[in-house]
C-alpha cells in the first residue's frame, strides 16, 4: 500500500518508474495512452503544486496511517460513507465546480454522524418549522439505521 500511494504523485507529473507494479497505471499498459481525466489530457506540471502534494501524499504512507488505510478498506462504515456521499453528490452531476458539493459531502457526514433526523435540527436552527411529517418520517429511518 505505501508504495502504491508513494507512486501517485510521480503518476501524476509523469514519472511512471514507481508505478511498476501498479495495476492502475494505464501507460504501462498503453503506450499512447492519454490521460482524460487532467486539463488537454496532460501530466501536472507545476513544481510548487507537485511539492504540497508530495507533503500532503508523505502523511498517508507512514507505517500507522498506511495501517489504518488497509484496516479501513474493508469496513461496512467506508462503503455506507460512500453510499451516502453518493447520494448526495452522484458523479454523474458536477457538483465540484461550486461550493455545492462542500455542503452535500457535509450533509453526508452530518447523515452519517447523527441520522437523517439532522435536517430537522438545520430547519430548527434556521427558524424553520420542520413538520410534523418530516420528523417522523427521519425518526423511522433512524431507528431502522439503529
Ligand atoms: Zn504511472
């Protein structure tokens, strides 16, 4: 896992050597392979941004987060976040470019934390009446989620 992690940053600026063994790098795989998803299907090319990402990438690849990384992958709780963010947020929508998906992955974490209920509690907040329906409709699904 740490050396998968290491070899996404050089993936991402071109350098494929520690991508060797990784599945996931198509330009091994394809020659001509061309990136769809980056700007003019380019490599980043920018010194600063590959640096903050190296720093940013190093903090995932010590021995304990790397760890709790594999113990992660495999738990229910990982996957209902995804499901939830999902929902929220489907890729087939792009939320990425406005500050909505901020507040839909947000809305998923709150879900995932405290229960559907919590749209009654931001209506509350906001002086909004949540109604009587909505409230119980939210307590159910709560209690099914236990
Ligand atoms: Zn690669």
């Amino acid at each position: 896992m740490k050396r998968s992690i290491a070899a996404i940053v050089p993936h991402s600026f071109g350098s494929h050597d520690a991508c060797a063994d990784h599945e996931w790098c198509r330009f091994k795989l394809e020659k001509d392979y061309k990136r769809k998803s980056l700007p003019h299907c380019k490599d980043l090319a920018d010194d600063f941004l590959k640096k903050d990402l190296e720093d940013l990438m190093g903090k995932y690849t010590t021995p304990a987060m790397c760890r709790k990384l594999a113990e992660l992958q495999s738990t229910n709780s990982v996957e209902n976040m995804n499901q939830l963010i999902a929902r929220k947020a489907p890729k087939s929508m792009h939320f990425s470019g406005s500050e909505s998906l901020d507040y839909r992955v947000s809305a998923a974490a709150t879900q995932k934390n405290e229960g559907s209920s919590y749209i009654c509690t931001v209506n509350e907040t906001h002086k909004m009446t949540p109604g009587k329906v909505t409230a119980k409709r939210f307590q159910g699904i709560d209690r099914k989620r236990g």
